[in-house]
C-alpha cells in the first residue's frame, strides 16, 4: 500500500517520505538533515533504508540537506539532469550516485512507478509527480506560479494531492517584511500559488472522482495560516471547512512537525503509463 508522511512543509523547508512495500522515497531534502533523521527514527524509518531522494527542484528549502545526508549515506539521487548540474555546483560536488530521469518520462524505483512533469516555477528545470505503486496515486504539485492543464490533467487520477497553498494574497499584499520585487516573483506565473489558486486547481480534479485528499503545504510563515488554507481550499470546492463530505479529507502540513501516516489507496483501478512513456534512467 502507498503512503505519504509530510516529515515537515513550509517556507523554511519541505520533505516527505513515500512508502510502498520495502520501497522508501524521500520526497525532497530542504529540513536539516538532523531533523529529518529525528523525524524519520519517530517513524522507525532508518535514514540505511532509503531508496533514494526524488527532487522536484534545486532550491535549498527542498534540497539544502542532500549534502550532509550524501556525506554519510550513498543515498541514490533521481532528478533530471538540468537539476543535478546545479546540484553537483553547488551542494554536491563529489556525489557519485546520480538517477536521472527525462522530465516528461517515466521509472519506476522498487515497486513504485513515477512519472515527472513541468511545472511553471523560478528553477532550472523545475517538476511535479505522479507516484504510483498499482493500487494508489499519489499526485505532488509544489513550488509552481499556477496549474498549467498538463499539471492538472497528470494527477487527475489521483486518490492524495500534495499541493502548494503558500499564501493568501490579502497578507502578502500588506506583509511590510517583503520589498515589493519580492512579492512581485511570488506573485508571478513562476512563483507561488495562493490558497485562492489552489483551491481553483482542487475544484478542477474535484470532478474526477478519485480525489480523497488534499495535503496542503509549503506555507508562509509570515504570510498565511494553516486556517486560511483549509477554509480557502475548502470553500473553493463548496465546503464548510468544519463539515467536509465523509470520507474526504483536507489537512494541512506543518512546518515544525511530521503529519500522521496516510494510505494513498484509489477507488478505482490506477490507469497505466502510456505506451509511449519509457524508462530512461542513466
């Protein structure tokens, strides 16, 4: 069975854990390496039994622990080539143990299957996933400035979605810590979304059918609340945020702390890679 552990989310830094089987993926690396070996042994996961480390981008709030983690354990390393040139430059200059991958194309590790797809963010060669492992799907859409259709239409089938609420708009707006140049990137179509945009993107896969979940995260800590989030993303889908549908569920992950355990199953049948999609690690 699939499960997600947000480990930690927020501005400050992101990492989960993805767990199918004897398979272990840590989905980003932008806590401290400290604290994601503490929140990881809370687990009884030790840092000796992790598949690899799965980087959506080069930014140090999701890949600033990779080289004090690489420096004591030959942990496999998947992203796509644009992003490991600039992780070799700046983090990982001697690591050895690279995976890439094609953006656009699929692997699989252990008994997941993983396909990656471009997101619209101030990075490299920036990317969202769709991890599944044949009974569920788990769709990641962080750190991008809007849903671009293929986004959307990649983790229509997902039964959790991992998605961005990084601020409210009203906040940021009248925050006095940020030079407008700032809001102005956070803003922008390759920046952040909003709890209001990410919200419209939750009412869009709504209408699939197999959405069961929304885990919001990468929130500011200055701009936003985890309130704001829930009652946003809520009320996008026509919810009280006190009285969700049974069976449906909206949490919102923490900066300070792991979230409990989910089990990412789907009510229907996962589809199949496309054909035309292959395997192409090197």
């Amino acid at each position: 069975m699939l499960r997600l552990t947000t480990l930690g989310s927020g501005s400050a830094g992101n990492s989960a854990l993805v767990e199918s089987g004897g398979t272990r993926l840590l989905l980003d690396a932008g806590l401290s390496a400290k604290q994601i070996r503490l929140r990881l042994e809370a687990l009884d996961v030790a840092l000796d039994s992790i598949s690899g480390v799965l980087i959506t981008h080069e930014h140090i709030d999701h890949a600033g622990a990779l080289a004090v983690l690489c420096k004591k354990h030959d942990i496999p390393i998947y992203c796509n080539a644009m992003t490991s040139e600039v992780l070799r430059r700046d983090f990982l200059p001697n690591h050895k143990n690279w995976r890439l991958f094609e953006t656009g194309r699929a692997f699989s590790v252990g008994s997941l299957e993983i396909e990656s797809f471009s997101v619209p963010h101030d990075a490299v060669d920036p990317v969202g996933y769709v991890i599944r492992d044949g009974s569920g799907a788990l769709g990641v859409l962080t750190d991008m400035g809007y849903a671009t259709k293929m986004a959307i239409e990649r983790v229509r089938e997902a039964h959790t979605v991992l998605i961005e609420t990084n601020h409210d708009e009203q906040m940021l707006q009248a925050d006095t810590k940020r030079p407008w140049s700032v809001k102005q990137r956070i803003l922008s179509r390759h920046g952040h979304l909003s709890n209001d945009a990410a919200g419209a993107v939750a009412r869009e896969l709504m209408g699939s059918g197999n959405i069961q979940r929304f885990v919001l995260g990468h929130l500011s800590r200055d701009c936003n609340s985890s309130e704001l989030a829930i009652e946003a993303v809520a009320r996008a889908l026509g919810f009280n945020p006190a009285e969700l549908p049974e069976g449906f569920e909206i949490f919102c992950a923490s900066q300070g702390e792991r979230s409990p355990t989910f089990s990412v199953t789907n009510s229907v049948q996962p589809k199949q890679a496309p054909t035309d999609v292959q395997t192409r690690l090197f």
